[in-house]
C-alpha cells in the first residue's frame, strides 16, 4: 500500500493525475517531513478512504509518531476553521468578523511539529477546502517563517494532485455502483 498503489487505482482518462501524484511523490524543495505531512493531510482532507489509506501507508515509515498526528490535528482544525473563515468572507454582513470566534483552536499553539510545517499543512488543507481568508493567513505565516513561494507552491501542488485523486477515485466508485 503506498502512492504507487494509488496510482495504480487511476484511470487512463485521469493519467495526468497519475503522473502528477509520482512526480509530487518525488518532491524535493520540501523536506520529508513537509512533503509527507502535506501528503497526509491533504488525504485527510479529500475525505476518500482510499486515498486516506493509500497515503497513510505511505507516510507511515517517514513521519513520527508527532508529526503524523500534527497533520491529522491540521486536517481536523482546518475542517473547522474553513468553514468558519471561508463564511466570514463570503457574508455581506461584515460585523460576523469582528465578532470573537468562539471556537477552541488550541492546536495551533502547539502542534508538536515546527510551527511552519504545521501552517504549511494548514495551507494545503485550506487550498482543498477553498477558504481564501486562511490561506493568506497560513502563506503570510510561512513565508515569515522562510519558506519560499517554491515550497508554498509544492505544498498546494500536492494538495490538488491529492484531491483530484479522491475526485478520480469517487467518481470511479460511484459508477462502478
């Protein structure tokens, strides 16, 4: 079970996806644990449970126990969080954001992993989930942190070659029905 087995699941009609995913797979700006965070993550978030399993078995042997769990808690507050920002945003009523919050996000302020990783997973969750107001929340996080607009840009690579993936695989399942 790993990446390669995930691509094996893609169709010719999506073989662009398919290279893009080994190609992502082999990602150098990012560091492993950036890359494979980003990969985990961004499975989670994609919501297929073949993807999620795929990718998990791939990250399995790369990540530490605390960064695998860091990506996960990304994945889970971002599901939140997007939701929350991404209304903000769209709503007339401005006053819905200067209200508090109200909502428990203590993750973010320990992660357990460098804060930049956990904001650059951040990011590629928001990029799935399109919430405009984190992602220039978590780019600004990271480039202060010196990530450069190569590996924010490796990082939502991965997410969207993740999510058409589990677009690919749903819609292959769905017919298959």
């Amino acid at each position: 079970m790993s990446i390669d087995a995930l691509r094996d699941r893609i169709p010719d009609y999506a073989k662009d996806i398919r290279l893009n995913l080994g190609s992502l797979a082999g990602e150098t700006t990012l560091t492993d644990q950036q890359k494979y965070g980003t990969f985990l993550a961004s499975a989670l978030a994609a919501r297929n449970a073949t993807v999620i399993r795929e990718i998990s078995a791939e990250v399995e042997d790369k990540l530490s126990p605390e960064a695998a769990n860091a990506a996960k808690a990304a994945a889970a507050i971002m599901a939140m969080n997007n939701v929350y920002y991404r209304s903000l945003h769209l709503m007339s009523e401005k006053v819905y954001g200067t209200l508090p919050a109200k909502l428990r996000m203590n993750i973010l302020a320990n992660p357990g992993v460098e804060k930049a990783d956990f904001e650059l997973w951040s990011l590629a969750v928001s990029a799935i989930n399109g919430c405009g107001l984190c992602l220039d929340s978590h780019e600004k996080v990271v480039r202060k942190a010196g990530l450069t607009t190569e590996q924010v840009q490796a990082a939502i690579r991965i997410a969207s070659a993740v999510h058409a993936a589990a677009a690919v695989i749903d819609s292959e399942e769905a017919l298959a029905a």
